[in-house]
C-alpha cells in the first residue's frame, strides 16, 4: 500500500505534470497582468490625475512592449532556451508590476506597463516551444489548448479577486503583491521546467552566431506556407477578443440595458465558453486528421455569427448573449493555427518561428479594436453595432480567404 501511495505520488509530480502547471501559472500570469487593468481603472486614472485615456494608452504600451520584443524573444528561444529565457525576463516582469503600485503619476505608469510587457513577452511563445518539444506531432494542438485554457484562470483572477485585494490593501498595494507573486512564480519554472523531455535527447541544433541566427529569420520569414498561416492568426483570436474585451459590456449596456452584474454573467459565460472550446478542439483536431479545414469550418461559424449579429440589430436579449457565447465556444482555432504554423519550421527554429507568428496576432490585438473604435465613433446613429459586429466578420473572412490559399498540415502526417 505504501509503494502504491509512493507511486502515485510520483505520477502527480511526474515532469510532464510539473511542466504543465509551471506553464499554467505562467501563462496565466501573463493574462493577468495583460486583464488588471480595467478593474481598478477609474481610482487609478483618479489617483494618478489622469482621465480614461489613460487605459488606453497603459493597454497599448503593454501590447507595443510584447510586438518590440517578439523577434529578439524568438532568438533567445531558440540559442538560451525557454526555461533561462523566461527566468531572465521574469525580472522585469516582476519590477514592471510591482512598480505600477509605485507610480507617482501617468506618465511612470506607462513606463511601468511597458515595463511589464517586456517581461511577459516570452511566457505565451516559451509554452508553444515546449509543448512542440514534449508533445510534437498530433498531440500538439491538445497540449496547447490545455494550457491556454488553463491560462483564462488569470483573467478570472484579475476580475472580481483582484477588485477584492484593491478595496482591501488599494490598488497600489494590490500591484505591489502581484509583482511578489510574479517573482514566486518564476521560482517555480525554475524550479519544475526542463527544456528537453528525460526521454529524449535534446533537438540537434546547428553551431550559429548572432549573424547566424539572423540568417535563421530570414529563412522563416521565407518558409513556404507562412504568409498563410499569418492571414489567418492576424484577425482569428483578435476578433473574437475585441468583442469579449472590448464591445461585449458597452453592446450589453446599451442595446439591451444590462446593468454591470448580469453584463459580468454573460461575460463570463463567453469565458467559459472559450475554455471548453479549447478543451475540445485537440481531440476533434486527432479524429479529423486536419488542421486547414477544422480552422476553416470554425473560423466561418465565428464570422457567421458576427455576421448575425452585424445583421440583427435588436435581437432577444437570449439570442444575443447565446450568439455571443457562440463566438467564444468557435473561436477556440487560433490554437490550431499556432500547431499549423509551428509545423511549418525545423526544430532549431521553432523559437523564431513561433514569435514569427505571434507577431500577427499581436498586431491584431492591437489594430482591431482600434479600428472598431473608429467604426463605432463615425457610425450613423444606432448604427454603431452593425457596424463593428460587420467590420469585424469581413476581417475574419478576409483573412480567412487568405488562409486557405495554404496546405492543409495534418496532425498526424
């Protein structure tokens, strides 16, 4: 009975478990500090003598920090390695977020978050060169899925908990102990992560200076099948995250009057809904056999019903929180598309070719609800949500009509 009791004990903290949740808390780490933000954003924009545009600006000064450092991150990944590169720019992480509670007014602030999106540039990219390590071949897109999915508990966790920690020690102090916590974590990767499974040898990597590995991008910047795959991750995850974060709430306000808590039920529910979505697409990924068109099917169910929503302009208040639930639960594909991208390089460049990718992405996040903004202030009136809902389903299929001029990439060959 004591070996079993032994035995079980060693599974739990077996090293593929042990990299599972150093990359949970990761990754989840990085959504929290991209989420607490707009939870204490009218005191903080008060205390510090700044207005709303004040989120704004925090937000994109996180973003404009994560696209800087995508190509020198990939570099990294692939010569240091995820786990020293992380552990390396946990530290600015950890000041970043600490230093938020320290700022003495806007414009330190800004420096802050800046700050801090530099020191969570690596966690998102460092997951997908260890899963593509540990989990190659079909059991990649599941692997990925997993700890995204995993990661939304940072979100949550940046809701109502972290509104919580500010009524009780304020938002300063609630910044300060997430800068703590960020450094106990990066303790952590340390301590669980291993770049290279027991099992196998390390990837064979060829001998390369840093001219060498600047060759290493062009040649990924030159990958056949790569513009594709980018099309696609450009506007996949971004439109579905500029609903949820950004129009979701202000739609429910004003087209059906939702005051803040049921807005934070069907907010909620669209969460949910993206978790179990990337929950389930890894295994219909390995009974399909293919990834161009489980992308395909999915990323025109979300046009679709962006499009019903762009079409129907006053629908049941059931409808709309269904339909907008609906968008999360499909929107589930951009991991299918990071495994169709990571496919497409050798191993010795999976680093950069993985930041390579996330650089589409990352621009999305960026430009999209910026764009929408813009559709939504110059709109006739009671135009505004036809008009973003519209823009953002043309976008979609416009990218995905550039996705499917590429090969499809089964899973298992």
């Amino acid at each position: 009975m004591d070996g079993t009791l032994a035995q079980r004990r060693e599974a739990r903290l077996s090293p593929t478990l042990r990299l599972f949740l150093a990359l949970a808390l990761m990754t989840g780490a990085s959504q929290f500090h991209r989420a607490a933000l707009g939870v204490v954003g009218p005191e903080l924009a008060a205390d510090l003598g700044a207005g709303p545009g004040l989120l704004g600006a925090a937000n994109g000064a996180f973003f404009l920090a994560l696209l800087l450092l995508q190509i020198p991150v990939g570099l990294a990944l692939d010569r240091l390695g995820p786990r020293l590169t992380v552990m390396l720019l946990s530290v600015p992480a950890a000041l970043g977020a600490a230093l938020q509670g320290l700022a003495p007014d806007a414009g330190w602030f800004l420096a802050a978050r800046f700050l801090l999106g530099l020191g969570c540039a690596a966690s998102f990219m460092a997951s997908v060169v260890l899963c593509a390590r540990w989990h190659a071949g079909a059991g990649l897109t599941t692997a990925l899925a997993r700890v995204f999915a995993s990661s939304q508990l940072g979100v949550l966790l940046a809701g109502a908990p972290f509104a919580w920690l500010a009524e009780a020690i304020g938002w300063r102090g609630a910044y300060a102990a997430s800068g703590l916590l960020t450094l106990l974590l990066a303790w952590g990767w340390w301590v669980w992560v291993r770049d290279d499974p027991p099992d196998r040898p390390p990837p064979l990597r060829p001998a390369e200076g840093l001219l060498g590995a600047l060759r290493g991008q062009l040649v990924v910047w030159r990958t056949p099948g790569l513009l594709p795959v980018l099309a696609m991750h450009l506007v996949g995850y971004a439109a579905m995250a500029t609903v949820l974060a950004v129009w979701a709430g202000p739609y429910l306000a004003e087209a059906h009057g939702l005051a803040p808590g049921p807005r934070g039920m069907v907010l909620g529910a669209m969460g949910v809904a993206l978790v179990f979505g990337l929950l389930g697409v890894g295994p219909v990924e390995r009974r399909l056999n293919t990834r161009k068109w489980l992308v395909a099917a999915l990323g025109l169910a979300s046009a679709l019903v962006l499009a019903a929503l762009a079409l129907w302009p006053a629908p049941p208040l059931p409808a709309a929180a269904g339909l907008l639930v609906l968008l999360c639960l499909f929107s589930c594909y951009p991991v299918v598309v990071v495994a169709h991208g990571r496919s497409l390089f050798p191993d010795h460049l999976v680093g950069r070719g993985a930041t390579t990718v996330n650089l589409a992405q990352t621009l999305g996040c960026a430009a999209l609800p910026a764009l929408t903004g813009w559709a939504v202030a110059w709109a006739p009136p009671g135009q505004a949500w036809p008009m973003a809902f519209g823009l953002l389903a043309v976008v979609l299929l416009l990218g995905l009509a550039g996705y499917l001029t590429g090969r499809d990439s089964p899973p298992r060959g």
